[in-house]
C-alpha cells in the first residue's frame, strides 16, 4: 500500500491536538490507498457538552457533503440521456420563471452546467427563497424560487452556492426521473447500489440515536450564525427533502461514495457513472475565475486567493500556493467535496489516494480551511 505509518501517526497525534485545544469535538477519519484502508480513527467527542464519545458508526448531519450526491444523479441522469449540460432549468421547472415578466430577465438563461459549476447567476445565500423551518418540502422551495431573481449574467460569475443550484438541480433529476419524492430517488440510483445502509436525505428514525448534533463554533457577526446551521438539527428530519444540505451519513459510507469515482465509477462490473461524464466532472472547467464566497475569506485573513477550480460539481485542488481544503501538495486533479466546517473528502487519482473526514463542532470557514490545508498536507505526506 506504501503508506508511512509514521506519517499517519503524526496526523493522528494532530487532530487529538486539535481538539484537546478545543479547535473541534470530535472525529471520524479514513485515509486508504489503492482501494485499501490504511487508517481509520475515531477521536473525541461526537458531542462535547454531555461527553458523549465519537464512535465509528456515528452518523453525522454532512450538511453542503449533500450535493455531491445531487451532483451524482445528475451524472446519472446525464449518461441516461435524461439531461443535458445545456438542459436549462426552465425546460423541466418552467415555473422558475415566475409570474413578472420584467423580474425573468436572464432566468431562461440558466442550465445544468451553469448550476454544476456555481455560476448560474442565482443569489449566493442558505436561504432557497423559503426561512429555514420551510427548507425540508423541496416543492415549495422551487415554488419559491420562482420570485427570486438573478443577481449575475448566467455563466460570468462563480460564486459558491450553498443552497439554490441544488434546490433547483434536486428538482431538475427528480422530473427527469419522474419520482414522486427526491430522496428516493437518491435510494435507488446512489445508496442501495452502493451500499450505503446509513445514508439518506433526510435522518431516519432509526439513525437517530447515532445522529450527530450540529454545534457551530462561529462568531456571531460572521457569514453564517450559529443558529443558521444549529437550526437543521431541528429541520433535518425523516421527511425533509434538501438536496444542497440535507443528507446524513456515516465516514463508513462516505468512504464508500469515493470510492466509486476512484474506481471510475465501476460497480460490481457495471458502471453506475459513466468514466467519461467522470473525467469531465473532474476536469477544470471554471478556468482564472475566482470563487467569490472564498476570495472573500482569504482577503480577510491576508491569505492568496483561490481560483474557483471546480469541474462539474466537485472542487479541484488546482495548482499554486493559495489556501485551500486540499492543500498544496495534493495533484492538481484531487477533485471533493466539503460541508460548511465540518466535512471533507477527497481523492487524489495520481495517488490513488482518499481521505474523509467527519466531524463534529462546526468551525469558522475561514479556521476550517487552515484546517484541512494542514491535514490534507499531512494525509498526502504520507504516501510514499
């Protein structure tokens, strides 16, 4: 497997470090190679209020980790011939439009390729039209987008949505398929194959002594409030259907999500995704354009800014020194996916290599980017 094991040591002996610091609670990781697990760990608190300790079957609330399931059937559907890139949205959800002429402007404009790659134009905000205890009916989120108007010309602006690409991508694959619900059309075509038992949009009753509370550690006057990502432990139930930040999972099945892109999207001999719509998706596609939500972060914090670097739904560690989640060592065709300080994979095809990372206690973007810089760094050192 070629893994140091002094390596994985020292990353280990990290994140213990980190969170006696109090930086976070608790965690779940896996780093393999080659398909081949060659750490898995469980550290410290899955809540540290009541000392509760992190076990390995923990399921964690995985928050925006959710759209690279979106992003998945999307894949699906494309290889399907079920969508196009160039499928606009209005072509399946014609009611996006809405009803004012004058406020339509540019909204025909938007297609699947432009949701993919975090530049459809659409406000950047966690708020899908709807406040947030509305979030979990998805139709009458994308009834509410229909009063919400484009902010950018679709195409010239990437600005990293949280919550609107993917209500409305949701929505899109959901009538391509003709489901009647969302979540179970994630079931079928991605968790069942796969073999992902403890994963859903939405938390099931039977995970939810296993759920993993929401606990942000973040300023007040930040980006995001504390109550603005507490409230989904609230919101995140049985039924809710949010497709940009509603599933849950455990670091076992995340694991095993990454693990069909490093296999090209082969399953058991078929191929769930096709290897050309895999290639594409994690092929550059956002060239020199800066990622606004992270440009602004590091303008704050002095660091470099990031290019956006996003294929079709997964970030690219790209290349240079720039902060990011991957860190610089990575090869520049790491393609993965976060959740709001909290949640992390990713896989290096030069390497073959994979780490996830779950954890609870949700930190500052800006101090969960440092973060993942630094033990992404460490988890790449480590393969020799």
């Amino acid at each position: 497997m070629s893994m140091d094991q002094k390596a994985l040591q020292r990353l280990e002996d990290e994140i213990t470090a980190d969170i006696e610091r109090g930086d976070y609670d608790g965690v779940n990781v896996i780093v393999a190679r080659h398909g081949e697990i060659a750490l898995q760990g469980t550290y410290g608190y899955a809540e540290r209020d009541t000392v509760r300790p992190s076990q390995q079957d923990d399921v964690y609330r995985i928050l925006s980790m959710s759209k690279a399931f979106t992003n998945t059937l999307a894949y699906r559907a494309l290889g399907e011939g079920r969508l196009a890139l160039s499928t606009r949205v209005v072509d399946l959800i014609p009611e996006f439009l809405g009803t004012d002429p004058f406020r339509a402007v540019r909204k025909d404009r938007i297609n699947l390729a432009h949701l993919l790659t975090h530049r459809s134009g659409m406000p950047a905000t966690p708020d899908p039209g709807l406040p947030a205890e509305k979030f979990g009916v998805l139709a009458d989120v994308i009834a509410a987008l229909g009063s919400v108007d484009v902010v950018n010309e679709p195409g010239t602006n990437l600005n990293y949505a949280p919550s609107i690409n993917h209500a409305l991508m949701g929505e899109m694959v959901r009538r391509a398929y003709g489901y009647e619900n969302f979540r179970d059309l994630a079931r079928d075509l991605i968790f069942t194959p796969l073999g992902m038992a403890d994963t859903a949009f939405g938390l099931p009753g039977a995970n939810r002594d296993r759920a993993v509370p929401l606990k942000v550690y973040v300023p007040d006057d930040g980006w995001l409030s504390p109550e603005d990502i507490e409230c989904l432990n609230r919101h995140i139930t049985e039924d809710a259907e949010m497709p940009w930040v509603g599933a849950t999972a455990t670091v076992n099945d995340i694991f095993r999500f990454a693990e069909l892109f490093c296999r090209k999207g082969e399953l058991d001999g078929d191929h769930l995704v096709a290897p050309a719509i895999i290639e594409a998706a994690t092929t550059l596609q956002t060239g020199t354009m800066p990622n606004d939500l992270y440009a602004g972060i590091a303008a704050q914090r002095s660091w470099e800014a990031p290019a956006g670097n996003f294929g079709l739904g997964f970030s690219l560690s790209g290349t240079g020194t720039a902060p990011n989640f991957f860190g610089p060592f990575t090869s520049p065709r790491t393609f993965g996916n976060y959740g709001a300080g909290s949640t992390l994979f990713w896989v290096d095809p030069e390497r073959d290599l994979t780490f996830v990372f779950l954890s609870s206690g949700v930190m500052d973007e800006g101090d969960n980017v440092a973060r993942f810089q630094k033990l992404s760094t460490m988890a790449v050192a480590a393969a020799v």
